[in-house]
C-alpha cells in the first residue's frame, strides 16, 4: 500500500506540473474536474488534500471511484468538516479510517472539530480500531467530550468513562447504575481500581505497562507499598509511588528523605507534603529537588526568603515566580530569565484562566509571569497592545504565536527576530503582513528573503532573481509569484525542481492552463491515471 510520500516520490515531472496546476487559484472548475477524472494518482492527491474545492469538486471527489482519492479528501486541513463528513458512511473501511483520523494540522493545533451528530455516528458504528488514535478525540467538541458521561448513546458513555478518576460523585452513581450491562460492568471495573486489596491481588510483579499504571494511578494497600520500598520490580518503583495519590503519610515523609533525588524531586510536588518535610526540601542538597520545591505555593516567608538567596540561578528563578511574592521582593531577587527557549503555540486550555489573574500578571516586572500572560487567547485588547511592545522577545513571541488578533507589526516583529521553533507557524496567523515584504528580498536569512513572496507589490525582477536564489525554500516560493516574468514562468515549467510550483503560480491564464492540462495528461497517459 503506497504511502503519500512513495506516491509522490514516483512523480514525474509532467505528473508533478499538473500537481501543481491543481493547486493554482486560477484554475476554472471544470479543469479540476478533468483533473479529477483522468489525472495520476499524484494529481489527485494533491487536488484533494491541498486545497480547498468548489463544491461541484467536492461532489466529484466524494463519488469517485477510486478509494485512495477519497482517503485524501478525508484527510483534507483546508475544507470545511461539513464537506468532509459527507465521507462518513463511505463503503470502504479505508476511507472511513483515513477520515477517523482526520486532518494533519501541526501539534498542538487542533483540526475544526467534526458535527457532533457525526462523532456519535462514528462512536456508535466504526470498528474500533478506526477510533482508537488520539487524531480522531481532537476532532471531539469541547461540548461533546464534557457531554459524554451523561450522553443518552451508552457507546458515547462508554468514552465518558475514559476520564473517571475526574468524576463528580453523582455522575459515578449513574453510571455504575447504568441501564446498559457494558457500561455498568465497566464502572465497576473501574472502581475496584480504587479498592486496595484488589489492586494488591491483580498487580504484576514485574515492571510492564500495567504495573506502572497501578503504581501511579490506582488505590494501593500498605502491603503493596511495603513491598516496593524493600523490593521493587524496578528502579523507577519508588518514583512512580511517589506519585500516587493514596500514599500513606507516613511514607510521603519517608521518600522526602529518600536516596534517590528524583524520588525526593516527586514528593515536593505533592499537596500532602507535611511542613517539617517541606523545609527539609528546601534545603536539600540537589539543586533540582530545590528547584521544584520552590513552586509549591505554601511556602511560608522564611522558606521564600532561602531559595531566594540559592546558589543557584534556576533555584533563584523558580521561587521568583512564586505568587505570595510583591512585585518588591520579585526584583529583589538575582533571577535570570533563560533566552534560549521556543516560544511556540500552546495549548488553548478548556477552562478559562482567572482574568485578574492574568491581568496582574501582564503587568509585573517579571518577563516569565508576562509570558504565562501573553499565551492566554483570550487577552483583552488592552493587554494585547501592552505586550505587543514588551522589552522581552518570549512575551512578544508568544504573543504573536497564541493571539487570534495579534497585530501584524507584532507578527512582522517576532518572525525577524525568532528563529526558533516553529517560527513559521507566525505567518500562518491571520494578520501577518504582506505589503511591504519585499523590502526583505536580500535579507541574508533565506526565510527572510523568502517573505518577499507574500507582497503582491515585489517587482518581477525581484522575483526572477530570487528564482535563482541559493536557498531551494526561496526558490519555490518565488516560483509562485503572480510577478514572475512570463519569460521566466515559462521556463520554470520545464524545470524539473520548480515546475510544480510554476504550475501554482495564479498568473497562468485560464487557457494556457487548460492547454497545459491537456499536453500533460497526453503525457502521462491514461494508464497513470488510474
């Protein structure tokens, strides 16, 4: 079975112009209904998967015959889930795989979520191995994935039951008391892994994914505990223990002072960690322990006051974030905020954060609690025009990565200066710039000079000459210029590096581009086609 990546990978170069005429803004429909028909495996998938399509395509490409055509289609990031979720009773398994798995978007990014209506469809039918990819619950609305537990499908209850340990007691009560047999003997599967003495009689004893699951997770007896501090199956035992919620006092007070710093580092995040052993941690004579230790928002003022003088600087820097602190004590401390991260997309999270909260902290003089205000999407204009001029590149980066409105000098801003990872997510935002860009066309960062491609306003021979730019990035984009020489396009059809681009370029007139079809699946002849 051909991978995309084979598929393309045994293109020609007449295969690979028509791929690019199928991605041309200027092609009129019925060329890309030809190109539909008659066009090579290649053509197709490009043409499916790349772009978004008029409708009378999408009818097409939903009837054609060919699975692997269909399969693109399922898999499409730029069309809307509407038109894709017309696939979701497709006859063949392959294609309704492909479409459980969805759009390839960049991670942490999220695919549009599918309707709901066609979720509980696919929950409710679907082999369950087409299901079983985290691709397919990032396709679950945010009100779905609450709305499960509770869901009137039971095979949608049945995916509530995934985030049981989270809970409220009465929805619990439900579902143990559920109409349906699979549900209810699963919730009470689920709550013997909370009774002690039978995590006790079914845990392995040797290290495997299942004992590492219970010695995290599950409700564990004294005997089980014991038995890991004198004979652990492996040497991580007593790091996952320390972990669990249901540890004994006792021996959370025991593992603060284990041997094993990592051990140690564990416990200083627990809520239960008693104040004697807190202190005790504080002074620890692992750097790292230290450092963990000092986000733990019961600190009392002495113990703020030590890791504020710590020797070392990562110690120093994790306590001067710390919330019981004034602005005054945080710039008192000798705090140096690291440069050499990526500031890159995070996570949208589902429940808000507090707006006080992140207000107070786009106003402190601390540029890491600015950057924790800076990746909230839902920073008010105010605070977006405050950061957006930030001394701080990560404030302003992350900004400019996370802001649905962050302004195109910012986006502009952050893209010169950023070299990071995943910097070119930046001009994927909505108002990153194009007037202008040009200005960047000799700029010696090829991704720089490669902006120059984004102003309508380059000159053609700017963009004959970045054509033949060193950089192959640069040479592709510009390849797609609707300034690019006639001259110059024309020769770049035949090129065998750049042709798919020139075929792209939106200054191809209608007719050339049907010539050009025509000529190129004489080419590659019918055979190819399917």
């Amino acid at each position: 079975m051909p991978t995309p990546e084979d598929i393309w990978a045994d293109a020609d170069l007449p295969t690979r112009r028509l791929a690019g005429l199928a991605l041309n803004p200027s092609a009129p429909e019925d060329v890309l209904l030809r190109l539909l028909a008659d066009g090579p495996s290649a053509v197709r998938m490009v043409l499916c998967r790349d772009r978004v399509l008029p409708d009378a395509v999408v009818d097409a490409v939903v009837e054609h015959p060919d699975r692997y055509t269909r399969s693109f289609f399922a898999r499409n990031p730029h069309v809307d889930p509407a038109q894709r979720v017309r696939l979701l009773e497709d006859p063949d398994w392959f294609v309704r795989a492909h479409f459980a798995e969805g759009p390839r978007v960049p991670f942490p990014a999220r695919p549009r979520p599918l309707p709901d209506e066609a979720v509980v469809h696919m929950i409710n039918t679907y082999e369950g191995e087409h299901l079983g990819s985290f691709n397919f619950y990032r396709q679950i609305s945010l009100g779905l994935r609450r709305s499960m537990p509770t869901h009137p499908v039971a095979k949608v209850r049945g995916w509530g039951l995934n985030g049981w340990r989270q809970l409220p007691a009465d929805t619990r009560a439900a579902l143990l008391a559920d109409p349906d047999d699979e549900i209810r003997e699963r919730a009470h599967r689920l709550l013997r892994e909370e009774d002690p003495a039978w995590v006790e009689s079914e845990l392995p004893a040797r290290s495997c994914h299942a004992r590492t699951d219970m010695l995290l997770h599950q409700a564990l007896s004294r005997t089980v505990v014991d038995s890991v501090l004198t004979a652990p199956a492996g040497p991580e035992d007593k790091a996952m223990i320390a972990k669990n919620p249901s540890l004994p006092a006792d021996v959370v007070a025991l593992l603060a002072a284990d041997p094993d710093p990592e051990v140690r580092g564990t416990i200083a995040h627990r809520a239960d960690l008693g104040p004697s052993e807190r202190r005790a941690l504080v002074a620890d004579p692992d750097p790292d322990v230290r450092r963990r230790v000092a986000y733990r928002a019961d600190l009392g003022p002495a113990e703020r006051g030590a890791l504020a003088a710590d020797p070392e600087p990562k110690v120093r820097l994790a306590v001067s974030v710390h919330p019981a602190l004034s602005e005054e004590e945080r710039a008192g401390i000798a705090y140096e905020v690291p440069m050499d991260h990526d500031f890159v997309l995070r996570y949208v999270p589902e429940v808000p954060r507090d707006p006080e909260t992140v207000r107070r902290q786009a106003h402190s003089g601390h540029p890491l609690l600015r950057r924790e205000a800076a990746v909230d999407p839902a920073l008010p204009p105010d605070l977006v025009e405050l950061l957006a001029v930030d001394d701080d590149l990560g404030v302003r980066v992350l900004l400019a990565q996370n802001h649905p409105h962050a302004p195109a000098p910012l986006l502009l801003r952050s893209f010169l200066e950023y070299t990071g990872r995943e910097r070119a997510h930046l001009i994927t935002r909505p108002n990153f710039p194009t007037a202008g860009l040009a200005a960047y066309a000799a700029h010696e960062d090829p991704e720089v000079r490669a902006l120059a491609a984004r102003d309508p306003g380059t000159g053609s021979a700017t963009v004959e000459r970045l054509t033949r730019d060193p950089d192959p990035a640069v040479r592709a984009a510009l390849a797609r210029h609707p300034n690019l020489p006639e001259s110059r396009l024309v020769e770049l059809l035949d090129d065998d590096e750049l042709a798919h681009e020139a075929a792209a370029n939106p200054a191809l007139d209608s007719e050339i581009i049907r010539g050009l079809v025509r000529n190129g699946l004489r080419l590659v002849g019918r055979d190819q086609s399917r």
